[in-house]
C-alpha cells in the first residue's frame, strides 16, 4: 500500500492489473483518481500500449486505435465508416490543415508508421495507405496537373516526397506561363511564381519548415510547356513534434499571433543538418531525374488528357462564337 501511494494513477492501475489478488486488495481507488484527469487516462493508455503491438495511443479520441482501421482515422477515408462517430483526431486534422501537407494521411497513421517502424523496421504496408505511387492526372484552372507522392520512415523521420507536373489544357504550344500560372504551394510559406520561372534547376530549401523543392521546365512538341515541381518534406518524428507542426497553416498563424502580442521567444531552429529530406530519400542535384514521373504509361496519359481537354475548349469556343 506504501508503495501505491508513492507511484502516479496510472502506474498504480497498471500494477494492480498484474494481479487478481492485489486488484482485490487495492480497491478502485486509482481508478477512480484516472477517470477523473485526461492527462493520465492517456499516460495509462501509453503504458498499456506498449504490450499492444498493433495499437497506438490517440491523444484527441483518448483511446487506443488499431493499425488494420487505419484508413477510418483520415480525413479522406474516414466517412467510409459513417456507422460509427467521426474520430476527433479526425476532426483534429482539419482544425490543424495537416490537408497542406497531404490529403492521404494524418496524425494517427503518421503515428502508426513511426511505431510499425521502430517495431521491426519495414512498415510498408502502412506507408502504402499513406502513399500515392500511381499517378493522378487532375484539372486544376487553366492546367493539367499529374502528380504522385510517396513516403517513407528514414532513421526514425517520415519523409515524404511529391512529384507534380502541369502543362496547359487550353494550348498544346505555350512557351511561357507568364500569366494563369498554376497555383502551386510548396509549403505553407512558399508558393510557385511566375518569378521563379527562369530560375536555374537546382534543390532549394524553405527556411521556416524542413521542406526542399526543386522546380524543373521541359518543352514536348505538339504538347507545350510542362513544369515539374518537386517537394520532399521532413515531417519528423511524430505529429506531436514541432518538426511537423512547422509545417500546418494553424501552427505558423498561432506564432504570429504569439510574435504580433510579443510573447514569442525565439524562432524553432529549422535546420540543424546538412543533409536535408531530398538527400535522405536518396536524390541529389546530380542524379535527380526531374522528369521521371512522366513514365512509358504516365506520360501518355497526361497528353491524353490534354488532347480531350483542348477538343473540349475548341468546342466551347466554337459553340460561343455561334452564339
Ligand atoms: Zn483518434
Ligand atoms: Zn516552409
């Protein structure tokens, strides 16, 4: 009993669990104390889970969740499970914007990764659910854009890469994207410009989240001017680290809130290595193919697309000029 008094709640609970007898003896005492503090439902949940492979502790539900319903915690998938209620964490993700960062995925399955991860090393088949290898052509203004992403647990940090490419759907010829420029953000501080149009082909980093991009310009005949943007992010750890949250719309407009009222300190070091996320995932200025989304089947479909786009304007131009 002495000894139940010197440890926190959720210790004491889960030493009296190791026992019938000693559960008996203890009474509902430290239960009743857990109910009562949020904080240490969740330490007991992380004690728990460390016995339970597949599960992982969620800090907004407050609640253990299975790595096999991993898709029933994003955003993107989770009104496939409409019979039960909307997970917070869910709810918790949208609040958050983590859609800035990827609509595949959110702070649960990145916590799922990191912890299959540290398990035995290959999570893929988690990585799968949080990646998208095959192509998706999309209409987005007055561009096609192609795009695929994919992520991967390097030393311990999810890193994600995005591959993208836009050429026009209402001209096979444009030499230049001057105006009606794709809008295209690289991370929550850097959107593509016209500006960056002449820029010369090499890795750049943001200096307020650890994100590296790369973007690339090649004319095909008959097709016109595609550009090739390319991200790869350091998301850290785990969604509970300033790594990641250096990257949502709601964590950088909360510190300028905090610096606008002067109670920032200090800016969080960004960088603190040389090799950044692109290096990690294995491409440098030297070898990256910035083309090589565009595959023997990718590409061809991309100028599908395009041709159906433009018989698509043609139409609409004809049918106005009738008018
Ligand atoms: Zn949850
Ligand atoms: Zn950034």
């Amino acid at each position: 009993m002495y000894i139940m008094g010197l440890l926190p709640a959720e210790s004491a609970v889960v030493f009296s669990l190791s026992c019938m007898h000693l559960k008996c003896l203890l009474g509902t005492k430290h239960f009743i104390e857990l109910a009562s503090s949020p904080e240490h439902t969740l330490a007991l949940l992380e004690l728990l889970a460390l016995d339970l492979p597949n599960q992982v502790v969620c800090s907004a539900c407050k609640r253990l969740h299975d790595m096999k319903n991993i898709r029933r915690y994003n955003s993107a998938t989770a009104h496939q499970y409409s019979s039960f209620r909307f997970p917070k964490c869910v709810s918790r993700d949208r609040d958050n914007e983590t859609f800035a960062v990827t609509s595949l995925f959110g702070a649960t399955a990145f916590k799922m990764a990191i912890k299959r991860y540290h398990q035995q090393s290959d999570c893929t088949e988690i990585l799968k659910v949080m990646s998208s290898k095959a192509a998706k052509t999309t209409e987005r203004e007055e561009y096609l854009r192609q795009s695929r992403e994919e992520c991967r647990v390097i030393q311990g940090s999810l890193i994600q890469r995005k591959q993208s490419v836009y050429i026009s759907r209402i001209s096979s010829t444009a030499t230049s994207m001057n105006y009606d420029t794709p809008s295209a953000m690289i991370c929550g501080h850097i959107r593509f410009t016209p500006s960056q149009h002449n820029a010369s082909s090499a890795i750049k980093r943001c200096h307020k989240c650890r994100t590296e991009y790369r973007v690339d310009f090649k004319y095909y005949d008959g097709h016109g001017l595609a550009i090739f943007i390319t991200t790869w992010k350091d998301l850290g750890t785990g969604p509970d680290t300033e790594v990641w949250k250096q990257h949502l719309p709601s964590y950088f407009l909360s510190r300028l809130r905090a610096r606008i009222l002067g109670q920032l300190q200090a800016d969080v070091e960004v960088w603190s290595k040389d090799g950044g996320p692109a290096f990690a995932f294995g491409n440098s200025n030297h070898d990256y193919r910035f083309d090589e989304l565009l595959t023997v089947s990718n590409k061809p479909e991309l100028f599908r697309f395009q041709k159906r786009s433009l018989a698509k304007a043609k139409h609409r131009h004809y049918t106005m000029t009738t008018l």
